[in-house]
C-alpha cells in the first residue's frame, strides 16, 4: 500500500491595501506548484502539493490592494494560530513611509507569530513593516534599496544592507528579508529549498524560469537620490556638483563655489544628506558613467576621463566596489535593455 502523503506546508502571505498584487499572486502562483506543476509538464506520475500557500489579512471582507487588484483573503488573522510560515509581500510605499502610526493589529499578529516559533519572511518592502514591529532592532536587514534612507531615519537600530539580494537576520534562520521588487524570486526558492527540497526549488526555477540575482541589489541601485531638506548651502552645492562633475577638483571647487569654509559644508552636507561630499561626487560620477555605459560605445578607460577620473584602474575599482561589477559586466547586463527594439522599430522592420 502506498502511504499517505504528508499535508502540505501552510505558507501565510499577508495581504494588505498597499500590498502590490504582482508579488502577492505571484507568491501564491509559485509556492502552490510545488510537488505537481513539473512533474505535469514532464509528463511523471501526479504528485501532491508540498506548500499552501493562503492568503491572510486583517478582515475576510474583499478589498483591492495596489493598482486596483482584487483580493479575498482566505483567513483573518485572528483565526490563524501557531502559524510556520508568514509571508510579508512588497508593499506599495513611499520612500518616506515608515507604517508606524498603521496597522497595529497587524503588527502585533506578527510579533506573536514569531514569539510562537513562526519564521518570518519578508518580499521588498514589506520589512518596512516588519521592522516597524521591532523585531529586526539588533539585526541585519535589507529591502528594496530605495528604502536605504528610511531605514537610516527610522530604524537606526536595523542593520540595514541594500547590496544583497536575500539576508537571513538570525542564526536560526527565523527571519529572512529579500531586496527589491522581483527578489520575491529568490525568496521564493529559498522557502521552498528549505521547507521542501533543494531540488523542487531547482525544478521550480525551471518551470517559471527564475534567476537567482547572484549579483544582489548594487548594480539596480541608483547611487543618487536627492535627500529631503531644508540647508540651502547643502542644495546650492548639489545642484553645482551636478552641473560640474567633471571638475578634476570638484570638493575644492565646489567648497568656493558655496562660499563657506571647508569643514563646515562638509559637516552640514553629511547631517542633510546622509552621505559625505566626496561619496557625493563619486556617486555623481558612476552614475554618469553608468549612463555611457549603458547606452554608448566608449571603453572603459574612455569613460574613466569623460567622467573626471585620471587613474582608470583606480575608477574601475570604484566601479566595482559601488556596482558590485565591472564595467565590462555592467555593459553586458544593460545594454541589451537599452538597446531592445521598441514596438515601432519591429512594426518597421515587418
């Protein structure tokens, strides 16, 4: 006689007005093929489901998450009890919002999840949340890496890392994050590799043609944002430094064009903006050279002079420690996106 297959894995994705439904069905999509969908398309013997993933909010009443996307949860939060997985999704959120006047039940629900022995997994944005609970305080973290700011104003006591794309948080392994947007794939994997099997998430990755961003967060990042506040001296040298970057002595020339001595606007540019000045005139510059390499032709070597740099070496080292690539990588990463023929150029070419 064959023996009865194990029940499957209650996997508990939480569901939210800014919930982004891309990620949320997408989870529930993924996670609910595991054990069936490629032994289906491989044509083996039927298998059973090894994951349920169930779709839990504060009220069973419908609602529409971002974008307008329909939801039903299939569970309040109050019924689930003593859950083993909880899953927050990417939530649609200004870089700003820091959730910490919102959604108390709900954060209270994930505190005792976890006192309960729940592991806590988090998509993107949705350790804003998680960390509004406090219980990332003491470790380490990442998120979408256009939240690196937030997390530095309002969870100081978060360890957070925009560079990789997956980061587990403690040595039990019970509070894993991912990085932005589509890291919801790699997270993906790592549940279903580590509650089913290393191979299921291998034929998973096959089935739904996932890559595993080896690469982490650093070559998506953006290395500019423009910092709320209020120091006009601060504004007038960014705004300076962006039309004069390839000045070869841009903080000297950039400290006379603001008219205060040297010390000063270097303190006042690290308390508006978080960065310090010449991290400000590197970034400005890997972000320029970025763009050429991106879009242009130039070598490496060129573009290391366009951009102000004498020394190419040193410039491809700083390309790489901001990047995480070489340039030549980098090139190769984007440039097929910026080159991919539009809807107009292939109606052209029929």
């Amino acid at each position: 006689m064959m023996e009865p297959a194990p029940p499957a894995i209650d996997a508990f994705i939480l569901a939210l007005p800014e919930t982004a439904g891309s990620a949320l069905y997408g989870m529930v999509d993924v996670l609910a093929s595991t054990g069936t969908l490629w032994r289906e398309l491989v044509g083996e013997q039927p298998g059973h489901r090894l994951i349920r993933p169930r779709i839990v909010s504060p009220s069973l009443e419908p609602f529409r998450c971002g974008h307008g996307i329909p939801i039903s949860p299939d569970i309040d939060i109050a019924k689930v009890a003593r859950p083993e997985l909880v899953i927050l999704p990417e939530l649609w959120l200004a870089p700003t919002d820091d959730l910490n006047e919102r959604y108390q039940d709900v954060k209270e629900w994930i505190r005792r999840c976890y006192r309960d022995g729940a592991t806590i997994y988090t998509a993107c944005s949705g350790s804003v949340l998680l960390a509004a609970t406090g219980l990332l305080d003491g470790r380490d973290a990442t998120s979408h890496w256009g939240y690196q700011d937030l997390f530095r104003r309002s969870f100081p006591a978060v360890r957070f890392n925009p560079k990789p794309n997956l980061v587990i948080a403690d040595p039990a392994g019970r509070i894993v994050t991912a990085g932005g947007t589509t890291s919801w794939h790699d997270l993906a994997l790592h549940i279903i590799s580590r509650h089913c099997s290393p191979g299921e998430a291998l034929r998973i990755a096959k089935v739904y043609l996932l890559k595993w961003h080896d690469a982490g967060q650093l070559p998506f990042a953006s290395l500019v944002r423009r910092q709320p506040h209020a120091d006009a001296v601060v504004r007038r040298a960014e705004e300076w430094l962006a039309n004069n970057i390839r000045e070869a002595n841009a903080v000297s020339a950039v400290v006379d064009a603001c008219g205060i001595p040297e010390r000063s606007l270097k303190r006042r540019f690290k308390t508006a903006t978080g960065s310090t000045l010449i991290e400000h005139v590197q970034n400005l510059r890997i972000e320029t050279a970025k763009r050429l390499l991106e879009s242009g032709d130039q070598s490496a070597d060129e573009i290391a002079a366009v951009v102000g740099y004498d020394n190419p070496a040193f410039f491809r080292r700083l390309f790489k420690r901001s990047t995480g690539l070489t340039p030549g990588a980098y090139r190769k990463m984007f440039r097929p996106l910026a080159a991919a023929p539009s809807a107009k150029m292939l109606a052209r070419a029929d």
